[in-house]
C-alpha cells in the first residue's frame, strides 16, 4: 500500500520516513511525483489547511494521500505565530528569520509566561473507490521557549523549543528522541492505527 505524503517540506518528509520507519506501507513524497505542484495554504485553521494539502494531491494523483499542517501555539502571544508558522516573519521567510521574530516579541516575556506547544493535524484523503470520507488526526507536544537558539538538529522552531518534562531543545535532542515524543509522532501513530484498520483489512 502507497501513502503521499502532501508535502514540499523535506524536513518534514524526513521526520515521517523516520517516524513510520517501521511500518509496511510504502511512503511516497510529492516531490518523487511532481516536486512543483504547489498547494496554496489559505485556511484560516490547521484541519483546512491539512485538508487542502490531502485532498489538491489525491485529486491529482489518485493515491491515498496525508497532508499535515504544523504550527507553534505560543501563549504569550495569544496562540501566534500559529497557522501562520511558516510565513511569520513574511511571505518567503527562512526559518533563522521567525525564529528571530519569535524572539523579539518574546523579549520582555519571563520565564514562566513563554509556554508553548506544536500542534501537528493531518488528514487523510482517499480516492474514490475506498468509500471513505477524509479523517482528521492531531498531536500536540507542550513546551516553553528559550530566549537564545541552542542545538543543530531538527528544523523551524526546533532550537527555541524545550518540550515539557527536558532540559534540552528539539534541536539538541537526537532525531530519535524527538521522533519518540512529538507532535508529528503522537498525529502519526494513530494515522497508522487508522489505516491499518481501516484499509489493509477491508
Ligand atoms: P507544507 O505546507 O508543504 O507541508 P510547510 O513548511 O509550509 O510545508 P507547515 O505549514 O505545516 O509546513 O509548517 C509551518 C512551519 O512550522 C514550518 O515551516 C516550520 O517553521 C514550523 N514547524 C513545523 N513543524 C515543526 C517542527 O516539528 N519543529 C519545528 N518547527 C516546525
């Protein structure tokens, strides 16, 4: 069985292959089908967004296809940077850039005021001979951010980003570490309990 994943993201394409390395299915990255197509991310929530992502690919592709939406939910400023992760600190910004505008608006915030958590939701879009409607899954990984960037691994937000209950960035933790505990991994799991029930058996 084929899954697409609906993204153009590598890091995250990356992060999926690791975090269902074991799995039967075989995971096939939009890029290996045309790594120009664009999906215009214009939801106002990540489930439209990840929506979008899942059901533009299977339409075009005809595959059982995963799109995922991520974003940082930061309190201090009211749930932002958000849907809008990506494009917080403008329209083609690299990550180095939002991070420092993280940063910024988080400057006079304390310690105990910068919680934050990465919310992950993926959604399943199925051709039309699986009878099935799109599914929706979400995980959500609660931590706080530090006031400097620490550590190399990882991508985004990952060096300002402490998961509750570690002393260490996602960016210092080892790919495996993370991938044990993330919001990616926690949306993940049960799109492969999902799938294994529903599609492999039927
Ligand atoms: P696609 O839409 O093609 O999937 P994208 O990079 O636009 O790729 P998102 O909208 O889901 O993906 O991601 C929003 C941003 O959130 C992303 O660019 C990163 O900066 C950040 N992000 C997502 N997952 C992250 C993670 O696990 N760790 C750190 N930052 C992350």
């Amino acid at each position: 069985m084929t899954l697409v994943l609906a993204t153009q993201n590598i890091h995250k394409v990356q992060e999926m292959r690791s975090i269902l390395s074991d799995w039967i299915w075989h995971l096939k990255a939009l890029s290996e089908l045309n790594p120009n197509f664009e999906i215009i991310e214009d939801g106002m929530t990540f489930e439209e967004n990840a929506r979008k992502k899942a059901e533009h690919v299977m339409q075009e592709f005809g595959y059982i296809c995963l799109g995922e939406d991520t974003g940082l939910e930061v309190d201090a400023l009211n749930g932002q940077p958000g849907v809008y992760s990506a494009r917080y600190a403008g329209d083609k910004a690299t990550y180095q850039q939002n991070v420092e505008k993280l940063l910024s608006a988080l400057k006079d915030t304390p310690n105990q005021n910068r919680t934050a958590r990465f919310r992950c939701v993926c959604a399943l879009a199925f051709p039309v001979q699986y009878a099935l409607p799109a599914k929706i899954f979400e995980g959500i990984c609660e931590g706080m951010i530090i006031e400097k960037p620490k550590g190399d691994a990882g991508f985004g937000y990952d060096p300002v980003f402490v998961p509750r209950g570690y002393t260490q960035t996602f960016a210092e933790l080892t790919a495996e570490q993370k991938n044990k505990i993330s919001h990616r991994a926690k949306a993940l799991q049960q799109v492969r309990q999902f799938l294994d029930k529903s599609v492999i058996l039927k």
